[in-house]
C-alpha cells in the first residue's frame, strides 16, 4: 500500500519541479525579452535624434557655403567694377597723354620744350644782360611724307638773355594739291628750353598750303634773364631751335617735343 502512494507522492514531485522549471525558463525568457525590447526601444528613439542632428548640421552648413558664395559674388563684382573702371581710366589718360605731356614741356621747357606764353610785364620791364651774348641757330626738317619745303630764312642771331628777337620760317608746298602741315620743335642743349620764351609761334597749329603757295611763318622769342643765373648754363653760348613740319593727317601721332 506504501509502495503505489510513495510513487505518487515521487510522481507528483517530479511535475512540480518541471513546473517550478518552466516557470523559471519562462521568467528568463521574459527578463531577456523585456531587455532586448528595452534595448530596441532606445534604439529606436536614439537613432532618429542622432539622424536629425546630422540633418539639421547638413542644412547648416550648406547654408553657410551658400553665404560665402554670395559674399564672394558680391566681391567679385565689386573687383570686376573697379579694375573696370580703372581701364576705362588708363584708355582715356592714354589718350590725354600726349596733350597733356606737351603742355607740361611747355611750361616748364621739359625736353628742350621752349615755354609757351608770356608775361607782358616781364617782357616790358624784364632788363637785358648785355655782357652775355647768346647765338641761336635755326634748323628746320620735314617728315617724311611731307611734300613741302621748308627752310630758315636766316640761319643765326645774336641776342642777349632779356631781350626779344624776330626770326622768320619760309614754306612752300610744291604739289597740284593743297596740303595741310602741323609742325613741333624743341632747343638744344635741353636745359636752355626752360629758359626759351617764345611769344608768337606756329607750332602745334595747322598751316593750310594751297597748290605752289608759299608763306612766311615768324617765330617772336627771348631768353629769360634767369639764364645768365643758372650755372648749368655758364659754358651755354649757343642755342639752337629747331622745327619739324608733318603733314595733318587722321590718327597722326606727333612726336613728343625734345624726343623727336
């Protein structure tokens, strides 16, 4: 009778403790689930976050790239206006050179320039120095291409610093065709031009010839009495004045005076 209730008894242990097993394994299924899906859950929620920062940094930064390419537009058009205008600057300097350059010789007698112009007052009030004789010589030359003959009517004179000399140019144009001559000049030594005054002159002024015409073209001058002061000039007695005529043609270039 023991026997079969003792077996029983073991039987119904056995079930309890596969019970009690299950119940375990089923526990540790479940911590293990409730972990991993913990696990999935932060995952889920850090990922996103992680994927917007890069987003929201991508924007950013195009942003910036997109500013810089504007400021760098912006500066480059500022650039491009600027050298723009400064050879709009140089083309026009360019052609004011010349005119302008010319000028300058004639005031300040740059070059061996004679200086353009006069005061009267001086002129009339201005005294000779009579113990310093000067000789100017005359030369006159013609281009190339133009047809006319030119010459000095007189080769030299005698004059001293302070007092005013007439000296006459003669041309005539030889051709069937009327011509038209525009003549530049300059003194040698090149350090006299400052002191070169000329008060009546035809250069720089176009001269019409018609066909077998022949002028007198006067040149009305003085040295300044400042001459006999400077001591560059102390070994200078003689000057010579010297004029080119070129015929006046379209896009003709005059030489500079004293660099012809």
């Amino acid at each position: 009778m023991l026997l079969p209730f003792l077996l029983r008894g073991c039987t119904a242990m056995h079930y309890v403790q596969q019970a009690l097993s299950s119940t375990r394994l089923c526990i540790n299924c479940c911590n293990i689930r409730g972990v991993a899906t913990s696990s999935g859950h932060l995952l889920l929620r850090r990922t996103p976050q992680r994927f917007l920062n890069q987003s929201r940094g991508a924007k950013t930064h195009k942003r910036k790239q997109q500013n810089q390419e504007d400021d760098w537009k912006k500066r480059n058009k500022t650039v491009l206006t600027y050298i723009a205008a400064a050879g709009v600057g140089m083309i026009g300097l360019s052609y004011a050179a010349v005119p302008l350059y010319r000028l300058y010789c004639q005031a300040t007698g740059l070059g061996g320039t004679a200086v353009a112009g006069h005061n009267t007052d001086q002129v009339e009030t201005m005294k000779p120095v009579r113990e310093r004789i000067i000789k100017v010589t005359f030369n006159a030359d013609t281009h190339a291409s133009m047809q006319w003959n030119f010459r000095p009517q007189q080769s030299e004179i005698y004059l001293v610093p302070g007092e005013t000399a007439l000296a006459f140019y003669k041309a005539r144009n030889p051709t069937d065709k009327p011509v038209i001559g525009i003549s530049t000049y300059n003194v040698v030594p090149f350090e006299a031009g400052q002191y070169f005054n000329k008060i009546q002159c035809f250069c720089f002024e176009e001269q019409r010839l018609n066909p077998h015409e022949e002028v007198d073209m006067p040149v009305f001058f003085y040295i300044d009495p400042e001459f006999d002061d400077d001591p560059r000039m102390a070994r200078v007695d003689t000057i010579t004045l010297s004029y080119t005529f070129f015929e006046a043609k379209e896009g003709q270039q005059l030489p500079l005076p004293g660099y012809s």
